[in-house]
C-alpha cells in the first residue's frame, strides 16, 4: 500500500473513532461536524491508492458512488421525513455506482448457484420490507434499497464462486450495510428500541463502507480499471 494511502487511512480510522465515541458519549456536535467529513475522507485513501495508475471509469464510480453517500449522511443529520427519504435515496444511488464497479467485469450468469443469487433477494427484499411494517407508497423505494442492499453481497459470493479473494469484503460489507440500516430501520418503520441500538448505527456502516470500498479498491479496480482509461 502507498504511504499516501496509509496517512489517509489512518485519517479515515481516527475520524470515524471520534465520531463513534461521540455518538457514545452523547456529543451530538462533534458528530454533525465529524460526519460529513467521514466519507470523503475514505475516498481520499482510495484515490491515494489508485491513482495515478488507475484513473478511468471504475475509478471515477467508486468516487461517485462515495459523493452519493457522503450526501446521504449530510442529509441524514437533519430531522424529518423528507431528510430521511432523501437520504435513502442518496444511499441507494450510491451502491449503485458500487454495483456497476462490482459487476463491470462479471460478464453472464453461470450456472445455477450464480442465478440464484440474484433470485434470492427477489424473494427476501419484499418479506423484509413488510416485517419492519413499512407503508405503501415508501415501501417500494425501502423493497427497492433492500433488493440493492442484498445485491451488492450477492455480487460477492458470485466473484467467491469464481475464485476471487476480494470475495469476502464485498460479501461481508453487504451484510453489515444490512445490518446497520436494520438498525435505523427498527426504530424508524417498527417503533422498537433497545440499548446501544443508536450507537451501533455508525461503527457497523463505517466498518461496512470500509469493507466495500477496500475490497474493490484493493482487488477489483487495481487489477481491472487499468483497461478502461
């Protein structure tokens, strides 16, 4: 890894400590500063990385898919539906862009097991959707962002079953994105808290964008971005 990449990261990991603990401790200002700065500051570590070798297409969708989520925590901060709804759409936006970095190189579906992971989350976005208690018309953007969600870990066990070590991170970071806005969820469509539920939010979706974003910055684009300058 670049030196420039390490300060960068060790950036990233010292600002996400700060916003975690204030979270923890109540330091609601340090968190409406800290936030904002989380995001674009993990795309400073992966650009340290990639460039100047890696500047093409995949390049630029990682760091538009990072733009969109910087968005949506900047939106998320502020109260109210609109924020909310805007900020999930920001989210979703986002792991799009990591969806076509994700599946740029995949080529078609082979076989049966690969199928069925994109059958599955058809099939389990709806069902989770309808547990949290979400209410039409909202609830086909939340079916919609769960189906990406799930997508995005589905796009890891295909590269796992085609022999990519990246694999994991891709298939992990999906799972505790899933995790994280479960969270959120709980409190938000189903009225239920618990103890530490708000303080788990932010360490489980920093860990989570970490996993994602290393994974296909350290495997996917360093071996694939070159050809598409």
């Amino acid at each position: 890894m670049k030196t420039s990449a390490k300060i960068a990261g060790v950036v990233f990991l010292l600002l996400s400590l700060i916003d975690v603990l204030s979270v923890f401790i109540g330091g609601n200002n340090i968190h409406l500063y800290v936030k904002p700065l989380l995001m674009p500051s993990l795309a400073t570590a992966a650009l340290c990385q990639l460039l100047p070798e890696n500047s093409g297409r995949l390049t630029c969708l990682l760091m538009a898919g990072l733009c969109f989520h910087t968005a949506g925590d900047v939106l998320l901060l502020f109260k109210g539906f609109t924020f909310f709804a805007a900020g999930l759409g920001a989210f979703m936006v986002g792991h799009w862009f990591y969806l076509a970095i994700l599946f740029s190189g995949i080529g078609g579906l082979k076989g049966w097991k690969e199928v069925l992971c994109i059958c599955v989350p058809l099939v389990l976005a709806p069902v989770i959707v309808g547990f949290f208690g979400v209410e039409w018309p909202f609830s086909a953007a939340v079916v919609i962002y769960a189906f990406t969600l799930m997508v995005v870990s589905a796009s890891g066990i295909l590269w796992k079953l085609r022999g990519r070590q990246f694999a994991w991170r891709i298939f992990w970071g999906g799972i505790i994105f899933i995790i994280s806005d479960s969270l959120i969820a709980l409190n938000a469509f189903a009225g239920i808290d618990f103890t530490l539920r708000n303080e788990l939010i932010m360490p489980t979706y920093l860990f989570a964008e970490w996993l994602l974003v290393s994974g296909m910055v350290q495997e996917k684009l360093l071996t694939s971005d070159g050809s598409s300058k």
